[in-house]
C-alpha cells in the first residue's frame, strides 16, 4: 500500500506547508476597507495546489489543511500562539496520557452527534502503523491509542512514550464523524466533519464553494458562527500562479490568498496587509536508497561543499531569504543551524569527486515559479563546475507524493519538509523507509540524530529543545539534509480580517468588510 502523501511541510506550501513560522498561530491580518462590516457575505479565498482526495486524514498537503479548517475540527487549536479549546473543553496532561473532556452537544454537518467513541476511532486509525496514515509522526505518535467514555464525554489518549509538544501536534488532526468512519472511501468527496462549513459544489481541480452552518458553537477558544462579519459562504479557487492571485487580492476579486516574492511588494504597496508566516522554502535533501550515489556520505559531503548556499538562498527567495536556522519555520527550540552547514569549499569538492564516476544526477524540485527553477539551475550549473553532470527536473503538485513517496526517483530534491515541531519532521528523517510502510523517503539513517531525536521525543513540552537542537545539527553536519533558505510566506488579505495558523486561516476568526 502506498502512501498519499505530499508534505507540510513544504511549509510555504504547508507547507506546503506547514508553518508550517516564527510564530505558527499569528495576529489577523487586516484589510478592512470601509470599515463596515459586512452581513452574509462571500468570502474568496485562493490556494495554490488542489486540495485532491478530500479525505481529511489522506495526506497532509497544504490545500487539504485548508479545507480541513472549513469542514472539520481538531480536539484542541492553536491561537495566537496559545493552547485553546477545539472539540475538547478541558484536558489534563500526565506523562504519556492526555484525558480530554468534549464540548457538549457536538454535531455533524450531517444532524448526527459526535461520540467521545468517534474520537477515539480517529485517533485509534490514524495511530495504528499498518492504516499506514500520514497524519501518524505528525499530528500524533506512531502508536498512539485512546478509549472513550461517552457517558462522561471524554476520551483519554495514550502514547508509547512521553511525546514533546504533543497539544500543538494536535490541533492538526481533524475528526472524522461516524457517518465516514464507516466509509472512508466515501470520504474522497463527501466531507463528514463537525466544522463551521458544509461543502456545497466541488470541481476538483478549480474549486469549492461551502456554506456556514447555524448550529456551531465550539470553534477555537469557544467561538461559534452566528458573530458580526462571518461569511455565510466562502469560495475557494485553485490558483498556482502568484501574480494571477495578487491582481485578484488588488481588484478585491479574492479576499484571502499566499503571495511572496515580487508579487507581495506590490501588494504590500498597495495597502494590504497579511498575517506572515515564517518558512523554510529551500531545503537539499539527499537520496540515500540503495543505489544511489548520493548514499555514499563523502560524496553528500562534497556535493555540499560544491554549492555556495549563500548564492542559492537569494536566488530561491529573489534576494528577500535568510539563511534557514532551523528545519521548520516556527523554530519553537530556537535552533540556529546555519553554523553545521559545510562550507563552501570548491578545491575540496573538485578534489573529493575527481575520480568518483558519478551519473548524472536528478535534482527535483517543486515548480513554483522563476526562483524555484533559477534556483535549481543554479544547483545544476555550480556541480558542473566541478565536473559533475546533473539535471533539473520540475515536478508538480500533482507528481510531488508520487516522485518522493513512492518512486524515489531523485538524486537531490529541493523541497522544504517544514512543520510545527521537531518532531513533525523526525519520520521524514529517520525510521521506515517508504515502501517498509515509513515516511523516510530519502533513506536516511543517521546514527546520532536516530538516538537523540528518540531520546527528545520522549521528553515532555519543550524540555527536549537542547537535544532536539543537537539532534538536528547531526542531520546537518553529514551533509544528509540541509534548510539553506527561509522567508515569509504571508497570507493576505483584502477587505477582510483574519488570523492565520500553520499557513491556513482560521475560519472563526475571519471578519468581511465593505
């Protein structure tokens, strides 16, 4: 069984991405126009890849965040920052067990109540390794198991061992009601959540229109539907094309859509604002699968040495970059990663591939525009100049899973697997490969981060930060996988308020103006 995967990471598409954020839950972002808030309204929101199989727990890709936002609800969210109410009320956290008490009276887009058992079914699927879910090492633990008490209305969840930052991983699991647990292929397009909106119309590929509901009461921090401003209906369009959705946020034809580069400057000129989200948009990860060149660890080392990172990152964010600290954007340990980075060094790469033989390599990347293409450019022509042969090759949101999770077929890939945590990335890192049922789909098998990385894992909160930091650095340091770039992937928004978390608005919190 293959995985559908296509990650958060990819935070500036998350993720990709994910987030992925010097803070992840931000501040709203502000366009109000008039000022006048608007009744009933329509709001219009672009996102740049297909949301695909709408099943909420069937990949992890920034399009499906979104719409999971819209039509389901997760036991807790994140909101400016802090820990909030979702589905549960209250929570109390000891060791490796969470008890949760649910909201009373949570229904369904369908009329049915959800069950503390339906909560514990979610959790139980998705923690399960042989359902082989994506949300399994990212939103909970590989392992995790709960048991429900629908007389009380709670649910506890146990994990394996203590997990760090365990509530924030949390409130990206969306809860999937009875009606699609019992028929989750049914679930591809027919959404059975208990969120704001219903899914009214669907083009997959082009968009999706939804529709408030009346009855909700249980959004993020106690928040319901039926508040000034709220949109009664919301249309979603797929647009890849940044320029295209930047005209549409100015000619206030969108009120919400992801810009960066050139394109934010002028809306930005213009007068709107955005709720920013800090990301990793440049990452090489080398593919060590049998058979492969890049398996050989001096060879990782040299091609490193090979490329001026410096150069790379303001190519691939158009001179606005910073160099990455961290492997995901929110940073929650503080890392600074930039010092492990092997440095720039073109005698020792010529030296060290001079008699090496190598193939020509494949360096994927995800086609985003001119910088991601110009980037990869840069990386084919910098290892041409110490004679090794190699290749860019463009893929697409729709390839993306299938060229990293199923084929392989990459001898360096240029994507960013950003995320909440350091230990929403560790399985793209280490453990399982792919077709072992795992997501480390690059093969890596890093002694040093394998033992630490399990050792903070298990480390409540954020009291593991000091070896998840060192845990990182080794992953660095062997040239395995590198972040080079980060920026600021804002959502923006016209002619309308809202606050933002892990790329994706937040649907309770959006407010239309004239």
């Amino acid at each position: 069984m293959k995985r559908n995967m296509a990650v958060a990471a990819l935070s500036a598409l998350a993720v990709a991405a994910l987030a992925l954020t010097g803070c992840s839950a931000t501040g709203p972002a502000a366009d109000v126009g008039s000022g006048d808030v608007v009744t009933d309204g329509t709001f219009a929101l672009a996102l740049a890849g297909d949301p695909g199989n709408l099943d909420p727990q069937s990949s992890v890709n920034s399009g499906l965040g979104q719409m999971n936002r819209f039509l389901y609800d997760s036991l807790v969210n994140v909101l400016d920052g802090e820990i909030v109410s979702g589905l549960a009320k209250e929570w109390v956290e000891k060791e490796n067990i969470i008890e949760f008490t649910l909201q009373p009276d949570i229904t369904c887009a369908d009329g049915s109540a959800l069950t503390a058992s339906d909560i514990a079914t979610n959790i139980n699927h998705v923690g399960d390794p042989a359902n082989l879910s994506p949300m399994a090492g990212y939103a909970i633990p590989v392992g995790a198991t709960a048991v429900a008490d629908d007389a009380a209305g709670t649910v506890t969840l146990s994990t394996p061992t203590v997990t760090g930052f365990l509530l924030h991983t949390l409130a990206l699991l969306p809860m999937v009601c009875g009606s699609g647990l019992d028929d989750r292929e049914a679930l591809g397009t027919t959404p059975a959540g208990t969120g704001p909106y219903t899914l009214t119309a669907a083009v997959p590929g082009s968009s999706y229109t939804l529709e408030r509901r009346s009855d909700y009461t249980w959004g993020p921090g106690g928040v319901g539907t039926l508040v000034a401003g709220m949109p009664k209906t919301v249309t979603v369009t797929v647009s890849a094309n940044a320029t295209t959705t930047a005209n549409q946020l100015l000619s206030r034809e969108l009120n919400a859509g992801t810009v960066f580069g050139p394109d934010a400057e002028r809306l930005e000129s213009a007068g709107l604002a955005s709720s920013p989200l800090t990301a990793v948009i440049g990452e090489l990860i080398y593919n060590q699968n049998p058979g492969r060149a890049t398996a050989d660890p001096a060879i990782r080392m040299a091609l490193t040495q090979a490329l001026d990172m410096t150069a790379l990152r303001d190519v691939a964010g158009s001179g606005k970059a910073e160099a990455s600290q961290s492997f995901t954007g929110q940073n929650l340990c503080k890392s600074d990663l930039t010092d492990f980075v092997p440095k720039h060094d073109v005698k020792a790469a010529e030296s060290a591939l001079a008699d090496a033989d190598l193939p020509t390599l494949r360096v994927v990347y995800l086609d985003l525009g001119a910088a991601s293409a110009a980037a990869a450019e840069l990386v084919v022509s910098e290892l041409g100049d110490v004679g090794v042969k190699a290749q860019a090759s463009p893929v697409t949101f729709t390839d993306f899973s299938t060229v990293l999770f199923q084929n392989a077929d990459f001898d360096i890939a240029m994507f960013a697997l950003d995320g909440t945590t350091p230990p929403s990335v560790q399985a793209f890192f280490s453990g399982p490969t792919n077709p072992n049922g795992g997501q480390n789909f690059a093969a890596i098998d890093n002694e040093k981060y394998n033992t630490l990385a399990a050792q903070a894992a298990a480390m409540p909160g954020t009291s593991g930060c000091d070896i998840w930091n060192e845990a990182d650095a080794a992953l660095v340091s062997a040239a395995d996988a590198i972040p080079f770039a980060s920026d600021d992937y804002p959502v923006w928004g016209a002619n309308a308020t809202f606050s933002t978390f892990f790329g994706t608005v937040l649907p309770a919190t959006i407010r239309m103006h004239g």
